[in-house]
C-alpha cells in the first residue's frame, strides 16, 4: 500500500496492536492439496508459505500451544443443492469428501495429535464448533496461517475478533491466488481486525 494510505490511517487511530493474550492456538486454515497443487483449479504455487507454515507450526510444537487444522469439503450427492457459494466459484466442485483435493498437503507438519474441523464455507467459525474448541483449551488468541488471504483467512479473522479472540495473521505463511489482493487483505486486516507479523518475529510477539 502506498505511503498516504498509511498516513492515513494512522492519524485516524487505525493499525493499533492488539498483542498477544494468555492463551494461544493456532489455526492452519485450508491448507490443503485443492489449494495447493497448482494443477487443480483452485490451486496455486504456495512453496514459500507452506515452508513458514511449517516453521510457525514448529514454533507453536515448541511452546504447547494447540494447532487446530481446516480442510474444506462437500458430500458430492449434495454438493450443488446445499451451497449457493458454488455458483459463484465453480472450482469448489473439485472439494469432495475422501478426495486427494481436501487433504492436508503432506508436506505439512500435520499429526494426530492435532485438531482437523471439516467446514463448508470461508470462515472456519461459519457453521463448526471451532468456538467450542478454543474455549476448551482457554485460547484467546487465534494465530492464522493458510489459504487464501481474501477469502477464508479474512473471513476467519473477522468472526474471531467479533467473537472476542485476538487476531494474529502470519503474514509470509498466508497467501492469495492473486498477489494484489494478498496485499489489499493484510492491509485492511492489519489496519482493523488483527495484529500481522511476519514468521520470524513469532515468538518475539509472543514474549512482549
């Protein structure tokens, strides 16, 4: 974003931190083989993010903080009739129940001990019970990493902060089909809805 935007909202008392709470999870939205395989239609190269992935997942190892994954998928019988989200993107088609596309992709981090929510739309609170897994743990921070920026990662950050949950987005471990739009969404999250670092400065956050 340019220089004037962020004058802007600055002087506006936009961008304030919200920091880090009590109590930590991490959330590894959408990760998953549809997304991630550029071959898919709605996949796309994610080799960078998906390494930071794995370093914030190994931070969060390393401190006991809870990792709580999302896929996205449909019952293929049912997949037209129960979501109208799907006239408007075709590819979700592509997500049905038990297939390779709504996999966590196998160069994750990704072990039994950790949580898997199955969710139908952008939000990973819209329709789960992912509240209720944040309360059982005494979370209140959610740390964001995954897919997409503008999509289900914004979507998710903006139920969390309406629900009462401290927002963190990794900014270098989410990422967009578009680059543009990444760019757009980490702005406006940052300047209204959630703190966003970088995957290096993690457990710096984390200790202030």
């Amino acid at each position: 974003m340019s220089e004037k935007d962020s004058l802007f909202f600055k002087k506006r008392g936009f961008g304030k931190r919200i920091g880090f709470g009590k109590k930590g999870c991490l959330i590894v939205i959408d990760a998953i083989v549809g997304f991630t395989d550029s071959t898919m239609p709605l996949g796309y190269e994610l080799n960078t993010q998906l390494r930071n992935i794995n370093k914030v997942i190994k931070v969060c190892r390393s401190l006991n903080i809870p990792i709580i994954f999302t896929t996205i998928a449909y019952e293929t019988s049912k997949i037209e009739e129960s979501n109208i989200w799907i006239k408007k993107m075709e590819g979700l088609k592509t997500l049905s129940m038990n297939s390779k596309a709504v996999e966590i992709d196998n160069r994750l981090d990704f072990n039994n001990n950790d949580t898997l929510i199955v969710k139908k739309h952008a939000s990973a609170f819209f329709g789960t019970d992912l509240v209720t897994k944040l309360n059982t743990v005494n979370a209140d921070t959610v740390i964001i990493t995954g897919f997409t920026t503008s999509g289900c990662i914004r979507s998710t950050v903006v139920d969390a902060i309406q629900y009462g949950y401290r927002p963190v987005v990794i900014e270098d471990a989410t990422g967009d089909r578009s680059d543009k739009s990444h760019v757009q969404s980490i702005f406006d999250m940052e300047q209204k809805y959630a703190d966003v670092i970088l995957t290096d400065n993690l457990m710096t956050y984390i200790n202030e």
